[in-house]
C-alpha cells in the first residue's frame, strides 16, 4: 500500500519528491507523491528531477509511474538496496544545466544505507540558481554528515554553468557502520552551539571569462570580511568548463561547526555585486548565535531522523524549506520533531 504524499504542501518543491523517494529507499517503503511542484511557473517534473527519479530507481531497481517531463504524479515502490557503480547524467533526459546536487541528495543517504561501497558519475550542472553547488556539498554538507557516520567525498572535474551545463563530479559513498544485528547506526549529533569563529576561507571562481572578474570578486569579498576576521583567505580559481560562469564560496570555520555561502554571477551582474551577496548571508548568519545556517538546516532533517538518540540543531532562520521537510519525515517515521521559533527567525529543531 502506498504512503500518499501531497507535493504541494508547504514549500511545494522538488525537496518533497527527493525526500519521499530517499526515504522510500532506505525504508523500502512504496510512495505515491501528487501534485508535484504544482505552485510552480513549469510544474511536475523538470529534467533534473527526473534524473534523480530515474537513479533512485535504478539503485533500488525500484518499479515507477509516472516518471516524464512535467508529470505531477508519481508511484515508486523500491525493491532494494543495490550499491555498485553508476552513472546518471541530466542532458539524458533533455539537454540542461540542470543541478547534479540535486541527484547527490536523493541518492546519498540510500547508497549508505547499502551494504557495501558506490561510485557515482553525475553530470549536469555543478554551479547553479536555486540548488547547493558541489563545493558547498564537498565543504558544509559533508563535513556535517561525517558527525552522524556517513562518510562520502565528492571530486569535481569540470564546473557545469547555466545553461549549457556539462559539469562532472564523481561521489564515492562508504557503508554506514553496522551495530551488532547488523542494522546502520546513525549517531545522535547535537549542533546547539558553533563556538568561537576560527577562519574565512574561500574560492572566487571563473570559466572562459577575463580573470580580472574573479579578482574584483575576490578583492570585494576581503574588503567586506575584515571587519569581521583578519583570518580571511579566498583562492583565485580558473575551471575547466564548456561554458562561462563566475561563482564565489565562502566557507566560515568555527570551533564546532562550519558554514558555507554560495553566490553566482551572471550577464549584465557586477562582480562586486556576486561578492555581496555570498557576504551579506554569511554576516547575517554571524549577527546570530545558531550552530546552522538555513540552508544547511532542511538538509539536517532526514539525518536526525534516521538517527538514533535526540539529535538538535540551532538556525540561523527557520525556513518553510526546513518545516516542509520536517511534516514529511513525520510522515514516514514514528517520530516527532519540536521546533522551537517563528519562521523566518532564529530557532531550535530537535526530536521531542
């Protein structure tokens, strides 16, 4: 019997179908998601959405309806668990620059939920709107999934810009650590405090573009850090792409947590104006006392869920991105979530 889950609840996104199918996989449980992304300007299923469908389906050699451009329902009834080698690229479905980091969360957490080891080849776009680039899995997601015991790198070899794509990243995931009766243990990681602010690093990146932008970018983000740390060092980085782009990542060190903040460029956007935006999140972040940022903290959800123990995080801002995720975890798991502040304020998430 399918667990139905209404894709229009909430923040309404592509996260729905990606959650609900992660969890799927890892608890062999068949789901029916309607009303995919249906709020928005191209509802159902774009090509990057449909590219994580068709992994997950084919690590969990999975039986599905409903998976072409723009449907707005899907069923996905796994069968198992299967780790190996593969390879999913999103100008399969149609030629786009649509976001790989996309497919890494809808596949992560399944294939470490495996038995044995995966290689992944994703190709698609690696730097682009409205999803993580793969620096900030590589630096922020990563680094915090290790704390709960899931351990997986992630090698960029070519950057995929907006909109010819063609980028390339090869994951590699390590089986969760077994208890005694052979079960995953997922620890309980508590993030409530971040301590003090050891260091700014970062990357001003470009493709096939004058250095000169990278630089601006580079020297504007220096400018703007040092009222906060001395300790700042931001790279200077020409990648390897068949496309132009401009990017800037900025990763804030603390003593028991890091943060990371993207920003992209694009036609006719100064390079000084790339670099604020990627500054004004971090500061806005430090002007607080929570462990995690917004972005970071929808994609904590389905960790501490999994979880054993009462895991808890601190944010920077609750976020309809985090609450949507939190009502669909409660849907496939015997499990409460307490979620202490207003949206769009600071607050605290943790199980009850």
């Amino acid at each position: 019997m399918y667990l139905e889950i209404d894709g229009s609840f909430g923040e309404g996104g592509g996260q729905i179908l990606r959650s609900a199918l992660t969890l799927s996989a890892i608890l062999q449980r068949p789901s029916k998601i309607t009303k995919i992304r249906a709020g928005r300007k191209n509802p159902g299923l774009a090509a990057q959405h449909l590219t994580g469908v068709y992994a997950i389906a084919e690590i969990t050699d999975a039986e599905v309806h409903g998976a072409e451009i723009r449907s707005q329902a899907l069923t996905f009834t796994p069968r198992a668990l299967k780790p190996g080698n593969y390879v999913f690229d999103v100008a399969h479905v149609q030629p786009s620059a649509g976001a790989i980091s996309l497919i890494f969360q809808a596949i992560v957490l399944p294939l470490a939920f495996a038995d044995a080891p995966s290689t992944v080849t994703l190709r698609g776009g690696t730097h682009v709107a409205w999803s993580p680039t793969v620096h900030y899995l590589q630096e922020i997601f990563l680094e915090h999934a290790k704390k709960f015991g899931v351990h997986a790198e992630i090698s960029l070899n070519k950057w995929g810009w907006y909109p010819k794509g063609g980028g390339e990243a090869i994951v590699k995931i390590h089986p969760i650590a077994r208890k005694t009766d052979g079960t995953p243990d997922l620890k309980e990681v508590r993030l409530l405090e971040r301590g003090e602010l050891m260091e700014i690093t970062g990357v001003s990146a470009l493709s096939n573009l004058p250095m000169q932008i990278a630089q601006r970018q580079q020297q504007r983000t220096m400018q703007r850090l040092q009222d906060i740390t001395k300790n700042v060092n931001i790279k200077l980085f020409d990648a390897p792409s068949i496309g132009q782009g401009t990017a800037i990542f900025l990763k804030a060190v603390f003593e028991h947590t890091v943060a990371g903040f993207s920003a992209l460029g694009e036609r006719g956007k100064r390079a000084e104006k790339v670099a604020d935006e990627a500054c004004d999140e971090l500061s806005e972040f430090i002007n607080t006392d929570a462990a995690v940022e917004p972005h970071l903290s929808d994609q904590l959800v389905l960790l501490i869920a999994l979880a054993k123990g009462h895991s808890a995080f601190t944010t920077s801002k609750i976020t309809r991105h985090l609450t949507t995720n939190i009502w669909l975890v409660e849907k496939f798991l015997p499990i409460r979530f307490q979620v202490v502040g207003q949206e769009g304020k600071p607050g605290e998430v943790s199980i009850a």
